[in-house]
C-alpha cells in the first residue's frame, strides 16, 4: 500500500495542465468581468494591453502558487496591496488622476450619495487601462491560488464581485454581451471545476480545458438566441445627424457669431457619437436651436447620448421657507412642456395665453428657500427653469431680484430673470419646496380656458386603442366610464403607479414602430422603456380621465448641496410630466421606474403633506346604481383654503426608502439564502434516500442497496470497487440462498475503507465529502 504522505504530495504537485488552466480561466474571468463594467461605464481602455499584462500577471501568479512553501504565495499576498498603495501615492502612470476618474464616474452615473468631490481629467480618462490592470492584480493572484492550490472556487467569485456590482449599478447603461458571455463562462467553468476537482488533479486540469470550448460556444449561443435589444443604428444616427446639420445652419445664418461658434462645438460632440435617443435630440436642439419645440417619437430609442457637462448649478439657502425638499439634494430642471400629441411627437401649441394671473388678484409673493445660480457652459440663451419659482422672491436689500424701487420682484409662470455675461448666460431664481397656493379666482379666463382645452385633448384614435388594449386596470375604467369618483390628486397618484409598473426600465429599449401610436406600441408590443416612454404614457392616461397635464423635457440631477457647485450632465436629461390644478398651478410628477425618491420632494405627495399636513388613502365612492355613466367631463379640482403655517413637516413623518444600492445588496442576499435552502433540502432529500434503502427489505436488498451506493461514490474518484465486494453483491442478486448478516457487514466494510482509502488523494473539502458519505451508509 502506498504512503499516504506520499499520496498527498503527488497530489498537490501541480502539473503543466494545472498552470494553462490557471492562466487561461484567470484570463478569461480577469476579461469579462472587467470589461462588463468597463463596457458600461464607456471607460477608455485599450484591450490588447490589458489582456497582455493579465496574462503576464496570470503566468507569474501561477508560478508563484506552484512552489510548493506556502510563504511564497503569502508573500505575494502581502506585496500587492503594498505595491498598489506606493505606486497611488506616487503617482505612478498618473493612477492618482485615474482613481478619481473612475471614482468620479461612478458617482456621477451609480453611487450618487458619495459626497466626495473628484476630479475628471483628461488625463484620468486616458490612463484607465493602467488603472483596470492594477485593480485586477489581486483578483488574479487569487484567482491562480485557488486553482493551482485547489481552494474553494467561492473565493474567486467574492474577488471579482465588485466589478460586477458596479456593471449592474447603473440602470440605464449596460455591459457588452461579449462580456457577459466571457464572465457566464468563466463562472461556469469554475462551478465545473469546483465539482470535478475531487477526481485526479491531471485528469480535472485537462477535461475542464477540454470543456471551456464547448462552455464558451454555449454560451455565445444563448446570446444568439437572446440578443441585446437591437436597434437601427446608422438610420437613426444618419435622421438625428441630418437633423441637427439642419439646425445648426439654421441657427448659423439667424444668430451672431458667438452663437453660431457655440452650437458649431456641440454639433463636432454629436458628430463623434451616435445619439439614438429623442432626448438626445432634444439636447441637441435645446444647445443650438431657440426652440425644441416639436419632438419626434419616432426617434426614441436607446438613450445613449454624448456625454459633456450642460450646466452648472449652484444652491444658496436665502430663507426658512417649507424647508422640505432641501435635505434631499434632488433637482429638476424644465427646458420645455408640450401639450399638443399627434400620435407619434410632441409639440408646443400656439394657443397659451401670456396673461396667467388677474392684475387685481395677483397673489402675495412669498419668501422664497433659496437661490439657484444656474450658469450655462455652452454659448447662448437657453431655458433651464427649476421648481417652483411662481410668486417666490427675495427681500434682501443686495439681492439682484429687488426692482428699481425696492419692491420683491416676482418670476411669474416660471419665466427666468436673466443676467448676461460675456457669451454665456447666468440664472439666477428664488426656488421654493414646493409651488405656491393659489385661489381659484386668481387664474384668468383665457387661461382656464387654454388649460383645460390643450391639455385634455387626446386623439380619438389613441384612444379607442388604449381601451382596446385590455390592459387599464379595473379602477381606471370605473373612473373612465363615471362609476366611481376620484379627485384629480388621487387620479394623478393611482397612474404615476400604474404607469411606472407597465415594464421594467432600460435605456436601451428598441425604436418604435412607424405605424403604431407610441403610447399603445409601448403598453402592448414594447417589454421596456424609459424616461419618455413613461411621461408620455401617464400624460395621455390622465388626460383621458380629465385631468389637464403636459410632458416635460429637461435634466434630472442628484448630490446638489448647498454652496457647491454641480454639474448636470448631457447623460441626466430626462422626461417627466405636470399636472395643472387651479389650487396650486402645474405640479410635477415623475412615473419613471425608479424615480420615486427623486420625485418626493415636489411631486403632489409632497404637496399634500405640507399644505394639508397628511396625505389620505385614495378615496372613491359607491356608484348610484341609478346614475347614467358617461365619459367624464374636463372638471375644475375644487379650491382647498387651508391657511399656510411657515412650520415645515416634520422630518419623522416622511417616507424613509431604502437606498437603490442597498436594495440590491439585500436582494443578492436573499438569492443566495434561497439557493442555500434549496442546496441544503436537496442534501437532506439525498441522506434520507440512501438511509432508507439501507434499512429496507431484506438483507440481499439491503446488500443490493449498499453495492450500488459504492459503486455509484467510487466512480466519482475513477475507483472501482473490490472482487470481494462484487462477490457478496452478485451473491446477493443471483444466489437462490443470498447471504447472511455477517456478509452484508463485511460488504460495508469493505466499501468504508475503500472510500478512505480514494479520500487521501483528495484534498480537504473533499475528505469532507467523503466523511459524508460514510455517515449516510452508517
């Protein structure tokens, strides 16, 4: 009988198949993973470089983890995080500027909540593959450890799950799927790994790199059949092109100079870039155009626009005001609404009248919480309008918003108070919380009469085939067809719900089609959408039910804080809507999956709590049974006149939700738990079969049981089971006497200590196997 230690130095000794094994599965997990968040985040990094330095690092890792003293592999364990840390503080290959750089990144698009200011340089940009070889250093020198020293595949698994995370963090981008593709497989090889391992070390080695060419062409299969969503992209990309060419030479030839030079640097931006998306477009317009007035639908998809700062803001607190909305550090910034759907765009209707307000009955200004210094980086005059800004103003004596005989000057209806400087405009608003309270005789005829004319209008045939859909909930219809009612608040609240519930979000949703309206394409025939998938949707749903709303365009921004100045991205434009009411004019609200904290500070929720101090459950009535329904009739929201308390709401009784970051934590969390309950029934389900064929029937039954067991574990070690065993077992089956209790025993015997005897080759986890199994056969 050969030496155990013997045994166990042979079978620790790594071979050369061990080493190619380490290098390539390294390699390829090293790749994919890297690349899925690379991909997402559209990072500089050039790939052949980064595959040579992985396989180089893969190689010496593996040759380090193949000495057979353990300190080597310590060492090496130990000088990574070391070598790291001199070569940041150094600033070796300007690492320093391309941490920031990423972390900046990633603040900006996924991890919001870091209050960290970054820098993003050029410089940072173009050192991002230095960066991402030096990340994946210790996910490869323990990626090689566990397979040249035949640890526990989960390690690898936890090393290169921060890159994963981050790919998934963001929700509107995501990785290439040739990346997915590489990380699927490399995942699957090591879960193959991690079973077959117990076997023969040289014989694991060479099925599994026999087994990452089928692996690898399996899974660039599934993706065939399930592909990312497509998309067209050189028409779309030469219609946006072509039209923002038209533009540009529009605005050339009817603007100044500094204009035309300012538009000229953002059409060379959407040149270099593909921009798939209306939003895009709009930006686009909105840069180099006086208008964006008219937005095509047909033109959304794939949200993917050209990133490059827009604007910068700036919030000083100047009063108490509501004080509501100023701890969540959320912005809205209107560019424009369009009230008028023709099935397939939005437009601006000519209809809107400029008096808003009756002169003898204009309301009293208040204070308002804040100023915002809005300061355009791209030449010329163009709107950006935050809220609300109706009837607030400032009293102080230095403020620029005070008329020439010291009265508060007054932003009605959200018109900006602008002040030039140079070739580039400066904002500047008093913003409250939340929108000023009107009475109801404060409103004009004429403008009663454009809000509830325009803003209810849905085209007959977008209409009927909304209701043939089949897919508006019970409640909607009630409330369409006159049985129940519902007050506009509750209609607004119930389809910001219902809308943002239709399909899971995704920037990259396909382009509609031609032929169909839409809004019904997306109900029916789309599985996602995005920002104005959504905004369109609720604004045609309300309408419907008669509740006057319009869609907005503009940019959504997170982590402004006071006193410091932020930028709102290209890659923040966004679509929501507002809904008109005579007690309080246009409110926002915002159905986009995921926008619901953004949202709360503004939105009627917000509203409701400050003025009205509670926000009640929806509330219908019982329809009289006596009572014709009909379609409903475009009605004013009855007037409240509760008197304004300077109070702010307390901040116990808002709504605390749980970070988007830490959801998917817990999420993950609760997956894995799952998956260790089904794991652990299954083992149960295992013992409890075995134990119960060694207790049933007779002692040849018994016998017949015991050898198939054996048999069945001894073939998972490439061992096969003694002559006398097979023996007693052909005697159990064939024999007209069978055996007696003394052979049966000598069969378990015989089959515990051949199980030993495989298990010295094995390494600890699976002795532990092993030990396993002898207690289930005892």
């Amino acid at each position: 009988m050969p030496d155990k230690n013997a045994l166990k130095q042979q079978a620790s000794s790594p071979q050369m198949l061990s080493y190619i094994l380490s290098v390539v599965l390294t390699t390829i997990m090293s790749v994919g993973f890297s690349f899925m968040m690379i991909s997402t985040y559209e990072l500089d990094v050039s790939i052949i470089p980064f595959i040579l330095c992985i396989l180089i690092g893969a190689v010496f890792c593996s040759y380090v983890h193949g000495l057979k003293k353990k300190r080597y592999s310590i060492i090496l364990f130990a000088a990574i995080p070391i070598i790291l840390f001199f070569c940041y503080y150094l600033d070796v290959m300007d690492l320093e500027e391309s941490v920031d750089y990423l972390l900046g990144t990633l603040k900006n698009y996924s991890f919001r909540m870091i209050t960290a200011v970054f820098r993003r340089t050029n410089t940072g940009r173009s050192s991002q593959t230095s960066l991402f070889v030096f990340l994946n250093m210790l996910p490869v020198a323990v990626s090689t450890w566990v397979i040249m020293k035949r640890k526990h595949a989960i390690f690898t698994l936890l090393v290169y799950a921060p890159f994963m995370g981050c790919a998934v963090a963001l929700n509107y981008m995501f990785p290439g799927q040739i990346w997915c593709l590489l990380a699927v497989t490399g995942v699957v090889i090591m879960c193959f790994y991690q079973n077959m391992s117990k076997a023969d070390p040289a014989e694991t080695d060479k099925r599994l790199l026999v087994f990452i060419i089928p692996t690898l062409l399996l899974t660039i299969a599934l993706g065939m059949i399930y592909p990312q969503a497509s998309y067209s992209k050189q028409k779309t990309a030469s219609k946006t092109v072509e039209t923002i060419r038209s533009l540009f030479v529009h605005v050339k030839k009817a603007t100044p100079d500094p204009v035309s030079e300012g538009a000229g640097k953002i059409f060379e931006e959407v040149q270099r870039t593909y921009m798939g998306s209306v939003i895009s477009e709009n930006i686009a317009h909105q840069m180099i155009s006086f208008s964006g007035q008219k937005e095509d639908l047909s033109l959304v998809g794939n949200f993917n626009p050209p990133k490059f700062t827009v604007l910068t803001v700036m919030r000083t607190p100047i009063g108490v005001g509501q004080g509501i909305n100023t701890d969540k550090n959320y912005l809205y910034l209107k560019t424009s609404s369009k009230d008028t759907y023709s099935g397939d765009a939005w437009d601006i209707s000519e209809n809107e009248p400029n008096e808003i307000f009756d002169d003898d009955l204009r309301p009293v200004p208040h204070e308002a919480d804040y100023e915002l210094l809005i300061n355009s980086t791209v030449e010329g005059g163009f709107s950006f309008v935050p809220y609300y800004t109706d009837f607030y103003a400032v009293s102080s004596p230095t403020t620029r918003f005070q008329d020439a005989d010291g009265e508060m000057k007054v932003d009605a209806n959200a018109r900006m108070m602008t002040e030039k400087t140079g070739n580039k405009s400066v904002y500047a608003y008093p913003v409250a919380s939340l929108p000023h309270q009107y009475r109801e005789d404060f409103w004009t005829d004429e403008y009663l009469d454009y809000v509830y004319s325009e803003n209810l209008q849905v085209p007959e045939e977008t209409r009927q085939a909304i209701l043939d859909t089949g897919m508006l909930p019970d409640w909607y219809m009630q409330v369409y067809n006159g049985e129940i009612e519902m007050s506009d608040y509750d209609k607004v609240r119930m389809v910001t719900a219902y809308v943002s519930q239709i399909h899971p979000y995704d920037a990259y949703t396909d382009f509609p089609k031609n032929d169909m309206d839409f809004v019904v394409w997306f109900m029916t025939e789309s599985s996602t959408g995005f920002c104005v998938h959504y905004a369109t949707t609720a604004v045609i749903l309300l309408r419907m039910i008669g509740v006057p709303a319009r869609y907005v365009t503009g940019y959504m921004t997170n982590g402004v804080y006071n006193g410091a100045p932020k930028d709102v991205l290209s890659t923040d434009a966004h679509a929501w809507f507002e809904f008109f009411s005579e007690e309080y004019g246009w409110v926002m609200g915002d159905p986009t999956p995921g926008n619901e904290r953004a949202a709360s500070g503004f939105n009627i929720d917000a509203v409701l709590l400050y003025y009205v101090g509670e926000i009640d459950p929806v509330a219908t009535t019982t329809p009289d049974p006596n009572k014709p329904t009909s379609t409903p009739r475009p009605t004013r929201t009855p007037t409240r006149t509760p008197t304004r308390t300077p109070t702010p709401t307390p901040k116990a009784e808002e709504k605390i939700e749980m970070p988007h970051t830490i959801a998917r934590v817990i999420n993950s969390l609760v997956i894995m738990l799952a998956v260790f309950l089904i794991l652990m029934i299954i083992r149960l389900s295992y013992t409890m079969h075995w134990k119960r064929a060694f207790k049933k029937g007779s002692v040849n039954d018994r016998a017949r049981a015991y050898y198939r067991y054996f048999n069945m574990m001894l073939h998972v070690y490439h061992a096969r089971p003694g002559r006398r065993m097979s023996t007693i077992a052909q005697q159990a089956a064939f024999s007209a006497d069978g055996i007696s209790e003394k052979d049966l025993n000598a069969l378990i015997d015989l089959g515990n200590k051949t199980l030993e005897k495989v298990s010295v080759r094995q390494n600890k986890a699976h002795r532990k196997l092993v030990d396993l199994s002898l207690k289930v056969n005892t």
